[in-house]
C-alpha cells in the first residue's frame, strides 16, 4: 500500500513550471508547499535515476572476471606435454590432445 503525501497530478506541472523559469528546486519546493527532501525525490523518481549508483561489490568484480576469464579463456602451459593452450576454464590444466588421452 502506498502512502501518497501529495498529489503529485497537481503539483509536477507547477513543478515543471518553476523549473522552466529558473527556479531552484528548494525554492520550488517552499512554493508549492512540498518538502524539499521530497521534492529532489520525487524529480529523480521522474527521471527514473536510481537514488545512487550502487557500488560495484567484491561479488560483482568476482563475476565480471568470471565472465571475462568464459569468453577469453585461461593461458595455460600443459602440465603433461608443456605445450601453450588457451583453456577454457582455469580447471583445465592439460591441453586437449593430452586431455584426449
Ligand atoms: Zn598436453
């Protein structure tokens, strides 16, 4: 259930209408009689701009480099044959030939 404060129907045209002429949005807020927290709220609901860009997590870098290490493959020397080959996954220590075997 929402909790709707303001009728926003009304107040986003008065808004914009400040706006247009110039007028900062705290002094938009006093005028048409809105709280200027949630008048800054309410223009970025608008925008549809997230509140804040989220920030990147140790999980996330962790999956970005998993992803990158899926499309490029893992530089790996064979551990039976020494010979260099790309493996898929860092779990793959023999090249295919060997892996073949
Ligand atoms: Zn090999």
């Amino acid at each position: 259930m929402a909790f709707v404060k303001h009728d926003w129907t009304k107040l986003d045209p008065q808004v914009d209408a400040l706006i247009r002429a110039g007028v900062p949005v705290s002094e938009c807020a006093k005028r048409v009689g809105v709280d200027k927290n949630a008048l800054h709220y309410r223009l970025r609901v608008r925008a549809n701009r997230p509140q804040a860009p989220r920030r990147e997590t140790r999980e996330d870098r962790r999956r970005q480099n998993a992803e990158q290490r899926r499309e490029s493959g893992v530089d790996r020397n064979c551990l039976r044959c020494q010979k260099a080959f790309v493996a898929p996954t860092r779990f793959i220590r023999r090249c295919p030939p060997c892996r073949a075997d």
